[in-house]
C-alpha cells in the first residue's frame, strides 16, 4: 500500500515539472512578405521585402497543364525578372525563404501569390498635327517605337466623345468632305500586334484644325490638268511648229480644240522606230511640237469650247507668261529647289527652246515628266540626284509606256531624260489656293509620283 501511493506520488512530481518546463520548438525561416509584381514590355518583375537571416530564396511558378507550383528559379538577391513572356496570358508566383542554421538547410512557408499579366508596352504617338485644306484636313504624327498600325479619334459634339473613324499603317490620314469651316478636333492612339492580340496606346495630345472657306472656286485641278496631258501621250509624234499656225506666230487649229486630234494617231501609226521629226517640220496637222502639246493641254483645261484665244507660243516664254497671267509663282533657273506635280518647266535660253510638265517627283530625287519632244508625247522620267539613269522615274516611265502604251513603247523604248532637264529649267508653279485658275481638291501636292500615276491610270 505504501508502494503504490509513492509510486503515484512519483507520477504526479514528473507531471508536474512536465507541465512547467519549456517545450524546445525549432526555429523555423520567416517567409518573404510584400511580394510584388511590376510589369514591363512583356516582362514581369518581381519583388518582395528581405526576409531575416534568408540566404537565398526560390520562385514557383504555377503549372497549369500539372496543377501545380514548379520551382524555376534561385536567386539571393529580392528581386528577379522573367523575360520574353507572352502578352495576355495570367502567370502565378510564389516564393520561398532559406536560411542555414546549425549546418542545416530550413526553408520558410510559401508566400502569398501573386499574378500578372504581361502587356506590351505601346508608347502613345507624339508630334501629331493637323493641316487643313479645302474640304479636307490631312493628320501626321512621328513614328511610334514598335507600333503596327494606328487609329485615329475625332470628337464628336452630339456623343460628347472621340469616336474612331480609321485605322491605318501610315504616319497620316486624311479626313475628306469636311464642310468649309468647320473645326475639327483629333486624337491618334498606337496600336501594335502582340501575340495575337491588339493593344493600344493612351490618347495622343488634341489637335484642333479649321477647314478654310473656299473664296474663289478655280477653273480646274492638278488632276484634270495632269489626266488631260496624257490623252495625246503614246499616239502623238513630234512635229515641228505642230500645233501653231500657219504663219507660226502662235496656236493654230488644232491646239485651240476640245480634244485629240485623230489625226494624231493616224500619223503616228504610220510610222516605224525610224521616224525622223527633221522629215517632217511643219506638217503642223500631224502632231505635236513641246510647246504646241503644253498650249493645247492648258486651251483644254481652259476652256469647253474650240476657237477661241490659245496659249502656244516660245517654249522659254511659257513659265514666266503664265505666271504673269496671275495663274502661280514664276521661278528662275537658277532658283529651282524642288518639283510639284503640275509644275510647268520651261527652258530660259532660246537655242535650247523646250517645255514641259512635271507629273510627280521621286525621293530618289529624280521627276517624272510628260512633255512632246522626239519622238512624241511620252511619258519620261529623268535621272536621280547623283546622275543615275536607273532612277525611280525611269523605272516608272517605262513601267506605264510599256503596259499602257505598248504600241508606243515597241517603236521607241527609251524613257529617260538626263541632268539637263533638272539644272536648265524655270519653273510655274500653280497657285492651288482657290484664288486662281488652278486648285488640289485630289491632293495631288502631297503624293509621290508613284501614287499620282496610279491614281492617273
């Protein structure tokens, strides 16, 4: 009996001092805390505050197809960033502590999750402006670092909002049929093309333009003008005092005439690669000399009836006469800087006596021309900036007089003018304002040659 109540006592005293002694927990490692993911141009950085006493840490990444966190990377630094990720698509990360203590490696709970979706980064366009025209108001902008298109936004009163009224791939746009007078206000965004999605930028700066009221409507257009100089092109020889009188002291018959001459055609299928205008000088119902052609392009933007006052007369005379008549700006030789399309080009000195008409210039810096000069009226292109004959003129010359006029083009191949045609010349240009004669409806000053002879053809 005494036993058994030491024995108890016994149990009680271990119990006792159980319940008072300190458990021994092991230490284990915090977890990093205020993960955060900072998002790039398809990039995702993370970071997240130093956890105590760490030596490194490892990042999860959520497998999807496995369900499942996979460890992707080691790194002792609190920071890491993932590369080339696809844009769109949601990443999940987690983040684990190690510490070693007592020659033993510990790592700490996971962190919280986070998720991110990369976007690509789409700057929004700068140095947008705004020209306005007659009935149109044309939009440019600098080019965006990575952008595959752009919208363009124009405010509207009655939704109090910028709507979308185009997208393009160029750096410009312009807005037709605008009503005289009106103020326009714009926006572009960037767009750019992503692992199959399309994001955009913010809204560009505003920009406001005035569409001008037209004070003088003028008798043609740059295009008129131009689509007329080629009805003759490819079917009209050059012949000497062609298109003046009789007593060659200006236009004869046929340059004061609405429309071509069948006569024209009949005489130039007549002939062969041969042909020699020194043959036929003054056979002046056969064809066209340079100065005949240019005076029965300008009677037939002029006018809508035949026999009245024409406009031939001494090539070299022609720029500063017209100009003089009020119709644009006279240039001198020496003062050319640049060619427009329309442009009328004449020679200053009398034993070099030849005119002729720009369609359009080329960044090459070469002119595309359409004048008559042996062995007819043909559309031309000069040499470059540098003296090259394979400039972009020549080559688009001879693309149109090869495909349009093939006729022409098996008889008389040759489509190029040399340097003579870009240092010998004055130059007309038409004044396009409404004031004059003369007005750009289509646009035509802005376009390259290649654009004009498309929209020609």
């Amino acid at each position: 009996m005494k036993y058994l109540k030491w024995s108890l006592a016994v149990m009680m005293m271990v119990v006792v001092m159980t319940a008072v002694m300190p458990v021994r927990v092991e230490a284990k490692q915090n977890r990093p805390e205020n993960v955060k993911a900072v998002l790039g141009d398809k990039t995702v950085k993370l970071t997240w505050k130093s956890s105590k006493g760490a030596r490194y840490y490892r990042i999860y990444q959520y497998d999807p197809k496995k369900n499942n966190y996979r460890r992707v990377q080691k790194t002792t630094g609190t920071s890491y960033t993932f590369r080339k990720l696809k844009c769109g698509v949601s990443y999940r990360f987690k983040i684990k502590a190690y510490a070693i203590k007592k020659g033993k490696t510990i790592s700490s709970s996971f962190s919280k999750v986070v998720t991110a979706v990369p976007k690509p980064v789409v700057k929004k366009p700068s140095g947008v402006r705004a020209k306005a025209d007659q009935n149109s108001i044309t939009l440019s902008w600098e080019k965006a670092a990575g952008a595959t298109g752009y919208s363009v936004y124009q405010y509207s009163e009655s939704r109090n909002k910028y709507v979308k009224i185009a997208s393009t791939t160029k750096r410009s746009y312009q807005v037709k049929g605008l009503k005289a007078g009106a103020v326009c206000k714009f926006k572009v965004k960037t767009r750019r093309k992503a692992d199959g999605k399309i994001y955009y930028s913010k809204y560009s700066s505003a920009v406001e333009a005035k569409v001008p009221k037209v004070k003088k409507k003028g008798k043609s257009t740059l295009k008129k003008f131009l689509k007329t100089a080629m009805e003759p092109a490819g079917k009209t020889m050059y012949v000497w005092g062609g298109g003046w009188n009789e007593a060659d002291t200006g236009a004869g018959t046929d340059a004061t005439t609405i429309g071509v001459s069948p006569e024209w055609e009949r005489f130039f299928n007549k002939q062969d690669s041969s042909y020699d205008y020194n043959q036929t000088r003054f056979q002046i119902r056969n064809g066209l000399d340079c100065s005949g052609y240019v005076g029965w392009c300008i009677y037939n933007i002029m006018n809508t009836t035949s026999g009245k006052e024409g406009y031939v007369m001494k090539a070299e005379d022609m720029a500063s006469n017209y100009a003089s008549r009020g119709w644009g700006q006279y240039v001198s030789r020496f003062s050319v800087r640049n060619y427009m399309p329309g442009d009328i080009m004449s020679s200053s000195c009398s034993d070099c006596g030849h005119v002729w008409i720009v369609v359009g210039a080329c960044q090459d810096g070469s002119v595309v021309l359409v004048h008559s000069s042996p062995q007819g009226v043909q559309i031309n292109g000069t040499v470059d900036r540098y003296g090259n004959t394979s400039s972009e003129a020549v080559n688009l010359a001879t693309y149109y007089m090869k495909n349009y006029f093939p006729k022409w083009y098996k008889k008389y191949p040759n489509c190029m003018r040399g340097e003579s045609y870009l240092s010998h010349y004055a130059q007309m240009r038409w004044d396009v304002s409404g004031n004059a004669v003369m007005t750009d409806p289509d646009g035509y000053r802005n376009k390259t040659a290649a654009q004009i002879l498309q929209d020609l053809f």
